[in-house]
C-alpha cells in the first residue's frame, strides 16, 4: 500500500479507487527498546507465548487497495533469564536459560474489493523460517528426576507454524477501525525433548480490534490495536497456557508523505495461570511492557495506481 493511498483515503479525496494488477510492498524500519515490568516472566510454556508484543503499530487500522500483496519481517530476538528462574524445558527443569535468533516472518496477503459489513475485507497467511539458538547453565531435574549439572546447547535452521490472519477494517474521515482473527496451526518444527524448537507445538486463536487516528492536514498519526489468545493443550507435553491480553500502539508524525517517525509500544499481561499436568511449576502469569522510537518510510513497487473518484 503506498502512502498517497493512505493520505487520499484519510482526507476522503477519493472516495473509490480500483488498483488494477499491483503488488504494493511497505517498508517500516522500527526499534522498540523493551522495558520489563516484571522480574520473572517464565509463564506460557517454556516463557514463550503465541502472540508477539509489537506485532501492531503505526497506521495499523487503515484500510488499503484492494488486490494482492505480500509482507515480511524480520525479528531478532534476544532473551536471558537468571540462574534463579526455573523453567521446563527439554522434559527436564532448567535454569540459567539464554536464547536468540534470526527469524523472518512472512507470506501473502488479499484485499478483497467487495465490501464485507461495510468494511474492507482481507485475508493472509504468514509462516515463519530462521534460525534459533537457546543455551541454559544448568539442568535441575531429568526426566526420571536425576539431577544433572553443567551447560547446554542447541541450535535449530527450519520453518515454524502456520499463522491464519484476517480482517475488516471501516473507515470514516481521520478515523479507523478494525477487528481482526488470527491464529496458529501448530505444523511447525517441535520437539518436546529438544531445546530449540520454531513451533509452540499446540495451536492457539486470537483476536481483538483496533483504532487509528490519522490526519494527513497535519502529519498525526495515533494507532492502537487489543486482543486476547486462547491457547490449546499442547498434546505433547499436556500443558495449557493461560489466557493472554495484549495492547500494541504506535504513535508517529509525517515529515513527508512518505517517511515518519515517533514511537511505538506495547503491553501484555497473561490474565489466567498455566495448567494441566505438564505445568509442574504451578500458574505462573506473565508480565511485560516496551517502549521505543520508530523511525518509517513507506513505497510502491510495481505499476502505478489507477484511481477514479466519484
């Protein structure tokens, strides 16, 4: 999606436009600087849950041009937690646990032109592929309860689940709105026994909804975007995360049509306990909060949009 699209759609200059045969790619260069409101968060399975905080930001509400597209993005992620935080992991209990990677999420995407609830309608369907390498310092507890002291490695080069998503989105002068589904199929690379895993192994929904606040006459942009997941028994390890809530938002100010920067944040707070037999370290809720700039510049690939006004 372009950003005169955006622009033109905010201000209502055009109030129907047709894009005809065009795939749109959008770039947003973000930093988010994360702030931990909590000093243990090892609830969700292993202190890894299905939804990524963050995943929402700037211009998150807006409706786009009707046809196909395709995103992706990449994430580095970069976790530690001391050697007094337990989690299971493996089928054993570890402690002193490390891990990073290179990930890259992506996959296609269709606007549908036909209204749905008099709203714009699209559909998309992301995986994700990279490279994981988690490490822990020690081994508390094996699987028939010997203990085992020492450090241990993985590293995993393979494809994650499958991530359904679609949406309606409603737009009205400077102000838009959304709800959204989305979910994960749990297909992706997963052992319980292995360290290194890119599949949560169990699957997992998600929705909620969203507002933008976007005024092309002075540059403001504001985007908020809630939800809850609910997350399945993981058949493998018969453990059940609890019930999640997240809030992401972004704020930002355009110095031209096409580059912005403000800030970009996010909250989430697990609201119910894990459980089910394999939650041998009880219901733990987890707790976490960032903030940070973004910086943002947006382009068309391909033809030129074609638009008719009415």
């Amino acid at each position: 999606m372009s950003i005169k699209a955006i622009f033109d759609r905010a201000s209502r200059e055009v109030t129907k436009r047709k894009s005809v045969g065009r795939w749109a790619v959008s770039a947003v260069v973000g930093t988010i600087i994360g702030l931990a409101t909590a000093p243990i968060v090892n609830a969700d399975e292993g202190g890894i849950s299905f939804w990524l905080p963050g995943l929402f930001g700037s211009l998150a509400a807006v409706p786009g041009h009707p046809g196909w597209g395709f995103t992706a993005i990449y994430v580095h992620p970069s976790a530690s937690a001391s050697a007094g935080t337990t989690f299971f992991r493996g089928g054993a209990f570890v402690a002193g646990v490390k891990g990073s990677g290179d990930l890259v999420a992506y996959g296609p995407s269709y606007i549908f032109e036909t209204p749905v609830l008099g709203g714009q309608f699209s559909a998309s369907m992301f995986n994700v592929v990279g490279r994981s390498v988690p490490s822990i310092s020690a081994t508390l507890t094996g699987p028939r309860g010997n203990t085992i002291s020492g450090t241990a490695s993985q590293s995993l080069t393979s494809f994650g689940d499958l991530l359904p998503q679609a949406s309606i989105k409603w737009n009205n002068g400077v102000h838009n709105f959304m709800v959204y589904g989305t979910g994960d199929i749990p297909v992706g690379d997963y052992d319980q026994n292995r360290l290194a895993n890119l599949g949560i192994g169990h699957g997992a929904i998600d929705g909620g909804g969203g507002y933008t606040y976007f005024n092309p006459m002075t540059g403001l942009e504001f985007s908020a975007v809630a939800g809850l997941t609910y997350n399945f028994e993981n058949p493998h390890t018969q453990y059940t995360n609890g019930i999640d809530a997240h809030l992401d938002w972004g704020a930002s100010y355009f110095l031209t049509k096409q580059f912005h920067f403000g800030a970009v944040g996010y909250y989430f707070q697990q609201l119910t306990g894990d459980s089910g037999p394999g939650a041998k370290l009880g219901p733990f809720k987890s707790r976490v909060a960032g903030v940070g700039p973004q910086v943002g510049y947006l382009f068309p690939v391909g033809d030129k949009i074609q638009a008719t006004s009415m």
